[in-house]
C-alpha cells in the first residue's frame, strides 16, 4: 500500500481488495469487523469517517490483514465476538462460540421459570458464553460452569468479571469421568460432537485455530452423549431439562435414539435454517 497517511475509508477499501485477491469469504464483513475494533468506531460509521490514520494504526492493520489471509479468524485476530448481544473476549486456545449455539440459550429461556431460582449446570463452558447469556437473562438462576481446560476457564472467568455476575460459579471438571455432586434444574452443553473421520474436511479457521478437545471425542462424535443419557438421573432434577447442541446429517437423529434407549422423554428442536439442532431431553 504506498498511501503514507490514508484516510479511513481509502484503508478500508485497501484491506478488502487484499482478502479478495486471497480469496478470504465474506471480505467486506471481515474489514469492517477489524476497523470498528481496531479504530474504535461504529461499523455504520466507518466510511464518514474522515480522520487520517496514524502509521501505528496502519501497521497493526497491515498484520491483522496478513493474519486474516493466512485463515486466522477475524474473531482470533481481535480477541473477541459477540453471543447473544454481549461482547464475548477470547483467549488463546479457547473455542469460538457459533450463532446458531444461541438457540440452546433461547430453549431454556422459554422452558426456565423466571419466578423461580433455576439451577443451571452448562458443561463445557469454554468462553463461559452460554452461562454468561444465562445469567443475564435470567437472573434469579444459579448457574456452575465446568470445563477441562484451565485456559477456557480463566477466559470464562474474565468474561464473567467483566459483566460483573454473581450468579456463576466456575469449576474445573472432566464430566466423563466426575459427575458434580447435585442435580439441576438444566443441563445445557453444546459437546465435541463432530466424529474424528470429519475433522480432516473443515475449513483451516476451524482446524488451526479452535482446540481440538471443542470439536471433536476422537471417536463417532456421539461419546458425551451416551454418558449424558446414562447419567442423566444423576443429573436432572425431576421436571428438569438437559438442553443439548447436535451436530449434522444425522447426527441429531443417533443423540434422539440414544437417549430414547434409556427411556428418557426426549425431542428434537430445528435452528432458524431448518435443520435439526438442539436435543431436549426431560423427566417425566
């Protein structure tokens, strides 16, 4: 770029010609998501904005463009996304939360009391997204969000911090080998569920840069869900819910008839685009 002191827009326009020259999707999203973050200003705005740009911000521009082009994520790239409305930071290591996992929030929002203290238990916390979308909107809930992995916990509990909620307790634990000592009004999880054959066919954002232990069991991508049915009793009150992410083709319809093995009231709910996405499952 031989602009020395560009305009915002002349920037921008720049930085989307770059992601399309590399064939990067959806580039004009990409650009605008970086500017608004790095420049600190409206998407909307962007483009009346007739400020020149000092050389820091056009160096730090040039690498997050490079990043982008080697199939960094955007979201990787700026340390954070946005779930349910709410700004959402990201650490290193830790999974990208997906829009369509919003559904799993909007299902236990309309089956929760909101009179009620409801006790929420989210496996797999990760970025603690769901628990913290809980926990907003339902805010006589008590909600203890687990996970494996010691970084995803110490970003939940950044982004718990930064909305300064009290009704959340993080904890680290294995589910499939420890199962916590009460039960729960709602279980939620959105679990590894994508089957070891698959992972070699996902884009390089996916496979570079979320871990390994999010996307997949290492086996069928059904394991979480044979020990959830198995253990559900042990882990839903009576007239309780666990709340589950399916994945795709037919994975929804193997997670029903598990859970129908063991006799549990379950039920299939489709996300926005048709598809089958949620798992309920319920006491008698």
């Amino acid at each position: 770029m031989g602009l020395s002191n560009p305009l915002l827009h002349e920037l921008i326009s720049w930085g989307e010609r770059e992601l399309n020259h590399h064939h990067i999707e959806n580039p004009h999203r990409d650009i605008l998501w970086m500017a608004s973050d790095l420049f600190d200003c409206r998407m909307s705005d962007l483009h009346f904005n007739k400020k020149p740009v000092s050389g820091h911000q056009v160096k730090t521009f040039k690498k997050w463009i490079q990043r982008r082009v080697n199939r960094e994520p955007v979201q990787k790239i700026t340390g954070k996304t946005e779930f349910y409305g709410l700004p959402i930071h990201l650490g290193s290591g830790v999974f990208i939360p997906r829009p369509e996992t919003e559904q799993l929030v909007d299902e236990v929002k309309t089956l929760a009391s909101k009179e009620k203290s409801n006790s929420i238990l989210d496996i797999g916390t990760g970025s603690g997204c769901i628990a913290i979308a809980l926990a907003t909107e339902l805010e006589n809930s008590e909600i203890t969000a687990i996970d494996i992995a010691t970084e995803s916990l110490k970003t939940a509990k950044k982004n718990g911090d930064y909305y300064g909620l009290k009704n959340i307790y993080f904890q680290k634990m294995d589910i499939l080998q420890e199962l916590p000592k009460h039960l729960y009004d709602f279980v939620v999880s959105n679990p590894p569920y994508i089957p070891k054959k698959e992972i070699k066919f996902l884009m390089p954002e996916v496979l570079g840069h979320d871990p390994m232990s999010a996307l997949t069991d290492n086996s069928d991508g059904l394991i979480f869900y044979r020990h959830l049915a198995e253990h559900f009793h042990k882990l839903v009150r009576q007239n309780g819910y666990m709340v589950l992410e399916t994945g795709n083709g037919d994975h929804p319809h193997k997670a029903l008839k598990i859970f129908r093995k063991y006799g549990i009231n379950t039920e299939l709910k489709k996300d926005y685009s048709g598809n089958y996405r949620v798992l309920i499952a319920h006491t008698k």
